[in-house]
C-alpha cells in the first residue's frame, strides 16, 4: 500500500481537506504521514470549527458536522500527533503527496517554504501522484523546475477561485477583518501566471455543489497526467477518492 506524505502548516489549515482524504485513504488502506516546518503538531483553523474565541464566520462557512467528526477522529490519531519536518521529508520515501488547503496568516509559512517547494518539485520529477486543493495549489505555483520554468508551466490545473476566494472575505470582513485573505492577489491570479499561456485553467461550476461520502461525485477536480487539483473544502470527497483510485 501506498505511503502519502501531507505537508502541513502549524495552523489555519481547513479540516475538511486535510480530514476527508485521511479517513478515504486510511480506510483503503494507505500510510498518511504528516509533516510540519518543527515537526510539532499542527491545528485547523478553529473558526471553520465554530470553534475557538471571538467571533467566527457565518455557519455557511463552517466545515460541515460529519467532516468536522473525521477531523476530530484524526487529531486522535498516531500520525497526525507524531508528524516528521518538512526539513526532514523525502519524496524518495513516499508514493505521493498531498497539498492540502485552508486561509489566514497562518498559511502563508506553507505556502512560503522553500522545502515544502521543494518536496513538489522531487514529486513532479519522479512522476509521482500529486494531489492539491485550495491554497495547496500556490507552492506548486511558486515552484521552478531545473530548467527555470514554473513547476505547473503547460498544466491543467484548478485551485480556488478568485470567485470563491473574494465571496469568503467579503463574507468575513465585519467579524474576522482580513482573515479570509492570506495574500493581496488571489490564488487563481498566482496559478494563472504560472501555468503560462500554454497550461489551462478550469474554474468549474459557477455554484458549486458540496461532495459527500455518499455523492463523491459532486465535486470537481481537474487531472492532468498524475497531477489532480481540486477547489475548496466542497470538493475534498472527489479528490480523495480520486487518489484512492489512482493509488490502488
């Protein structure tokens, strides 16, 4: 079976992208190793909880009961609360990767990392199955190749949308200010310019529908060769299971 590492930040992560393909990925039977810039646990951002102190988001954009059950479920596990450091981490040790999501100031340490971009560019050289979602899509985006060009120069790819990704600030500045915008520009602007005039992006249905367990085939991903992209936290069932079947 198949050995995933998920890099991880310290917090602000969203639970549904990170807790959805760890309960589909275990349950078929593959190893999820998480890793984080110290190699301490990490924490999702508890206002997508409902949790946590002051005030929180409309109920609209919190994670829905049954995932928020799964995260719970996997912050009680081994490797959830044992990770390694990015620092530390291999591709040469694992089958795949998996680059989830999630918003705020506490992202941007992920997004940021030169060794989270790294640990791309060692999947992508080795033809190994990649798998991003939301904001997990901006290391692939800010990654270069040997040769100079963006890691996803020529791809199809999705990742949120400058949609999605504007309706949730203003959704969010009365209660939580800036929280909702992790950068000034917009993941898709980021991912747009990398990909270049030769790649495609795809935004998806304009009104999205939000994939279960039961309906995994609501949501929307977008492949290209063993690179799978999806856009939000509504479309984490299809991209788990997705990886599922690739890795099987």
């Amino acid at each position: 079976m198949a050995r995933i590492l998920v890099p991880l930040p310290l917090t602000d992560f969203d639970p549904t992208e990170v807790a959805v393909p760890w309960a589909a990925l275990s349950e078929a039977g593959h190893s999820l190793i998480f890793a984080t810039e110290s190699g301490t646990r990490a924490a999702a951002d508890a206002r997508t909880l409902g949790r946590g102190e002051g005030p929180l988001p409309p109920p609209s954009l919190w994670a829905h009961a049954d995932n928020i059950m799964l995260y719970d479920h996997l912050v009680d596990s081994a490797a959830f609360a044992t990770p390694i450091r990015w620092a530390d981490a291999a591709m040469a040790d694992f089958d795949a990767i998996l680059f989830p999501g999630g918003h705020g100031p506490g992202m941007r340490p992920y997004c940021d990392s030169a060794d989270v971009r790294r640990l791309a560019g060692e999947a992508f050289a080795a033809g190994q199955l990649v798998a991003a979602i939301c904001h997990g899509v901006l290391p692939l985006a800010r990654t270069r190749r040997a040769d100079g060009q963006p890691l996803l120069d020529g791809r199809r790819t999705t990742s949120l949308t400058g949609f999605m990704e504007r309706l949730s600030i203003w959704m969010t500045r009365r209660r939580l200010g800036d929280h909702y915008r992790t950068y000034p520009e917009t993941v898709e602007a980021e991912t747009r310019r990398a990909i270049g005039s030769a790649g495609a992006y795809l935004r998806g249905p304009l009104l999205p529908h939000y994939a279960t367990r039961e309906r995994a085939d609501l949501g929307f991903i977008v492949e290209d060769g063993d690179y799978i992209s999806a856009r939000w936290p509504g479309d984490a069932w299809t991209l788990a299971r997705r990886m599922v079947e690739r890795l099987s």
